[in-house]
C-alpha cells in the first residue's frame, strides 16, 4: 500500500480546502487536497458571481479554477475524483485511506467538505441549475431585476429570501406543499404583508421547463391535483441544507443534530489536530467569502499547531 505523509491533508476541493490549500502551501507546508468531485465544489455550479470583492463578475467555474491554479502554483498536491474508504483522525498521526489502495498520512486535518442544498428532484432540475434555479438569494437576486419568480419552501429561510428577493423581482410566488407555513409568525407576517408576494399553498413542482434556460414550471395542487404552467423566469428553492459529513458520521469527529461539524473559534473541531472550515460546519452564513474566510483561519490554526508539535521534545 502507497503511503505518503504531509504536514496537512484538506479534504474538500471547495473555496475552504483550496483557501486553506494555498496558504499552507505558500508557508512551505506540504499539503494534499483529497476530493470526490472536481475542484471547485459548488461554487463550479453557479453560473455567474457578482459579488464576491476585486472582481466584478465571474463564472464560478472560471473562479473555482483560478483558485486551484493560485494553490497548486504554491505547491499544493490536487486529488480529484477520489473515494475515502477509512480515516484515522484521533492517533497523533493522522491517516486517509483510499479506496485504490493508497494511503496519506498527516499532522493535521482540515475537513472542508462543504454542503448542498435539498434538492426537490424533478425533471429538469440538473438541467436548470444555475440557468434558473438557484439555491442562494444572496448569490443571485440582483440577475432577476424586475423578472418573475418563485420561491419553494415553508420554513423561516424561504419566507425571509422571498422578502428579500422582492428588492429585484417584480412579482415573487411562494410554493408550499402544505396549507399551512412552519416558519415563525414575524416572518409569516412579513411576508404576508409583502405586496409582491403571492402564496400559491399545498403545491409542489413537477417539472422545471425551458431550453437554454428555465422559462417555466409545472405545478400541480396536492388537494385538487389540477395540473398548471407557471411563466417564470427562475426559482429559488429552500427547503433545507445537507452538510457532506457522510463519512465521518458515527465517528469521533463531533457533530450538531444537523450533522453539521462542530468547531471552537480557531475552527478546530473536538479531536486535537484536526481542523474543519467551511459549509460543513455549523454556522449561520454561507457564502463564497466566508468560506474563503474560514479556510485561511483553519490554515493558520494548522501551522501554528504544526510548529507547536515539531518543537515538542520527542520521547525515546
């Protein structure tokens, strides 16, 4: 079995793991960045940022890769597409292994694994991603400026995101599949109050339509079951976020009722060593920045804790 060590292992290809990838790498630390997809997570899906500072607009694809290029240029180590079949997190030497059969070692860990948005599985939802459908308001309000849209969900986050889309949309449409909404009653009211919305209740989609881009729905009454097209020009779905934790869940790393890493304010997590950043973390915003945010912090925690074990004395 292969076996290479590093001072720092990310797991995570996303803004957090190539942040932290490039300042650990530009400090002279031999660093690997192991992930399942392609570098970039989900920033790779979005069609267009606007906001993220120095740069006025970008595809996120374009974004993601200038990143990877900024890390490896540093001497960062890229693994993309890969499988983790174990981790040993709590010995003083950490270990991931892979499922072909090589094996990493390291000092330290940082778990930026990031998250995805619940998706409501239609037909046309992959095709429409970022061509129409979004999963931020933040990230992409201001593209549907005096547009027609539609928000799904029933919670705090949807009915708080259609208030707040209705600074750009002319009219927004809250979908929800029940009669009545789980949010709190200031949202509830805030929302009710909102000229621009209308709720369209116990509803779902059943397709998302369109060619180069998303054009309209089809939703159908769950009462009723009156099928009908909605002329829209995009959608925002907020029906509740995962955190990609699959792997280390029954683990030792320790995690909220979310699944969502658990961390102290230098972003290390229960287990000395071993560091998490990002959208797998428990926290309250996610965005590009402070994800970016997050993955410096981490790295900088990982050095000093490097430097701090190699000046240890070692016991013979």
């Amino acid at each position: 079995m292969e076996t290479n060590h590093y001072h720092s292992i990310i797991v995570g290809a996303g803004p957090a793991g190539l942040t932290a990838g490039m300042y650990l790498s530009r400090a002279k630390m031999k660093t690997l960045i192991l992930d399942s997809g392609i570098a970039g997570g989900q920033l790779i899906l979005t069609h267009e940022v606007a906001n993220y500072p120095g740069i006025e607009s970008v595809s996120g694809y374009a974004l993601s890769m200038s990143m990877k290029k900024q890390a490896m240029a540093f001497g960062c180590d890229i693994m993309s597409g890969v499988s983790i079949k174990d981790i040993d997190f709590e010995s003083d030497v950490k270990s991931v292994a892979l499922s072909n059969g090589k094996q990493f070692t390291a000092d330290t860990v940082i778990l930026a694994t990031g998250g995805r948005s619940k998706t409501l599985n239609v037909p046309g939802e992959d095709v429409f991603k970022g061509r129409g459908i979004s999963y931020c308001a933040t990230c992409d309000g201001d593209f549907f400026q005096d547009k027609e849209i539609a928000v799904v969900g029933g919670g705090n986050t949807a009915l708080e995101e259609a208030v707040s889309l209705t600074k750009y949309a002319s009219k927004v449409t809250l979908i929800h599949m029940l009669d009545h909404f789980q949010a709190f009653a200031y949202a509830q009211e805030e929302a009710a109050n909102n000229p621009k919305i209308e709720f369209l209740m116990n509803s779902k989609i059943t397709a998302f339509n369109g060619d180069d881009k998303l054009s309209s729905v089809t939703v159908e009454n769950l009462v009723t079951h009156e099928v009908k097209e909605l002329t829209l020009d995009g959608v925002f779905v907020f029906i509740g976020y995962e955190a990609n934790t699959d792997f280390v869940r029954g683990r030792c790393i320790r995690l909220n009722e979310r699944n969502e890493i658990l961390t102290d304010e230098n972003l290390q997590t229960n287990v000395t060593g071993v560091f998490a950043a990002g959208d797998a973390i428990a926290k309250r915003y996610r965005q590009i920045t402070t994800a970016v945010s997050d993955g410096t912090i981490a790295a900088l925690n990982a050095m000093e804790y490097i430097h701090f074990k190699n000046r240890q004395p070692q016991v013979v």
